[in-house]
C-alpha cells in the first residue's frame, strides 16, 4: 500500500462519488474503480457500500478513512515543515507529545519558541515510548509524556504532577460531587488510549486496581478527542488530566476527585548526555515559567 493509494481513497471518501473523484484525479472512473476494489481486497474488508443512492462509507472505511486522513495531514505537514526550514535555514526542533498535555504548556512553549524565531518547529504526536524511540533515532529533540521509562540513552524529569478530573456527561449523579474512586467504580468506564501500550489507560486502571476496586470497561479509544465525544454520548465516564479541562465540549462536565492525591505526571524526556545548546537552554526557561 503507498500514500498514493490513500489519497485516493480519501478523495472518493469525501467525494462518495466516483465519477467526481475520477474528475478530480484526472482519470476515467474504471481504473479508479478497480484500485478501491483491490485496496478492499488488501484490507480483506468493504469500504464502501454501493447502492442506488451512490456509494456511502462502511463502518469499517470510516475508521480507515480517518486514519488515512491523519497519516496523510502528518506527511504533509512533514513536507511543509522540511520546506520552511530549508528556505529560512533555521535548526528544525522537533517535539513529541501524548494528546493530553496539549491544552495546557505545551502550545504556550510552542508560541514563545515560534515568537523568538529560533527554530523551526516540528509538532509529532506519539506517545511516551514512541517518544522514547523517535529521541533514540534522532527523529525529536524532546518529548512530553507522562509515563516513566527506563532507559540508559534518556534522560527524563517530572515538570509536575497534575491532578486527574472525572470528565462525565452532563446530568450525571456525581456531577455536583468530588467522587471517590469507589463512586466513579460503579459506573462504565472509557479508557484512552486504546493502543499502544503502556499508555495512561494502564495508568487509570491501576489506581482502581490498587484499591481491589472492580471497573467495567465499555470502551476504548485511540484519541483523547473520541473519548470525550463517548462521555458526552453518555455511554460512560473517563478520567483526564486536568489541563484537558480547557476543552470545553457540550454535554460534558468536569469534576475533581475526592482524593487530591490522585495526579498524573507531565514528564520531559530528552537525549542524555548531549550538548547543551542555546535553543534548548531557552526551551528550559520557558518551561521554568509556564510549569
């Protein structure tokens, strides 16, 4: 399967007309036809259902779609990340984060480094071991997570610990409380992220686990985004760290937990043992003030 294959796809996703999306590649509609049915065949799975009304997407080629989306914005914004830099001869820096510290240092740390120009950005989610391989290989220069791993090439440090928040959908019974976990246990359950692991979804189970409390797990999710979509459905309830509460979405409230000590880590990971440099010396001074 190549990028081309994707984009393809996509184009007949949002078009759910071939004749059009034949139009639009410059192309007659029988070859285009023939490279969705043979990328179905790979896939071993329908994508699209086709009727008299035109195609429409399968359960299954909406989840592709929006992974083939994803894969083809990062490529993208990878080509134009590498032709920003090679114009403006500026170091590329590159930072890789878990989708939950997003709302909160991290784009005030990505502003003020855009602000002073010194360097050209690149934004990567993955996380804390993805992290930890793309630093190995030369693909960040520092990551944000909040799992600790051991490993002899990087160094990690605790910027703080972060308090966790019940996100529940509006109109629930603890939505006025601070519930303990022994509350929050009687309820579905969603986990992010859904894979890989370990992720904080180990996390989170492990806090009930600790305390021999029984969860029933009804879901779970890649992306931080879909999990609050699954609150606000009312199809349960998931723990977040508190910066996600500057994601304000309808049908969803956010509420501390009885027990304040319940926190999670945003955790700095770099290379150990290199060189310092003056663009990583203003990065840790940013991140004294915004911690």
């Amino acid at each position: 399967m190549e990028l081309r294959h994707l984009r393809l796809f996509c184009l007949v996703a949002e078009e759910l007309n071939l004749t059009r999306a034949a139009q639009r590649l410059h192309m007659t509609q029988p070859p285009l036809s023939r490279q969705i049915k043979a990328l179905e065949e790979e896939l071993g799975s329908q994508l699209f259902r086709r009727g008299p009304q035109g195609l429409a997407l399968t359960a299954t080629g909406q989840v592709f779609y929006e992974h083939a989306r994803q894969i083809l914005d990062k490529v993208e914004t990878s080509v134009a990340t590498i032709r920003r830099m090679e114009r403006s001869q500026r170091p590329l820096f590159g930072i890789g984060f878990v989708p939950s510290v997003f709302y909160g240092q991290l784009p005030l740390l990505a502003r003020e480094l855009r602000q002073k120009d010194k360097a050209e950005l690149s934004l990567v989610e993955l996380t804390t071991v993805q992290q930890i391989q793309a630093l190995k290989a030369g693909r960040i220069d520092i990551g944000f997570g909040r799992l600790r791993v051991d490993d002899p090439d990087v160094e990690q440090r605790v910027l703080f610990d972060e308090p966790l928040l019940a996100a529940l959908p509006t109109g629930h019974p603890l939505e006025d409380t601070r519930p303990s976990l022994e509350e929050l246990a009687r309820y579905p359950l969603i986990l992010f992220p859904a894979r890989p692991r370990p992720s904080l979804a180990d996390m989170v189970q492990g806090l009930f686990h600790r305390r021999g409390l029984k969860i029933r797990v009804v879901q779970e999710t890649n992306e931080l985004q879909t999990a609050l979509g699954l609150v606000a459905s009312n199809l349960g309830i998931t723990l977040v760290p508190e910066q996600v509460r500057n994601v304000q979405r309808q049908g969803i409230g956010y509420v501390p937990l009885a027990d304040a000590s319940l926190t999670t880590p945003v955790i700095c990971s770099r290379r150990k043992g290199e060189a310092d440099t003056p663009l990583m010396r203003e990065v840790d001074a940013i991140l004294a003030r915004v911690q």
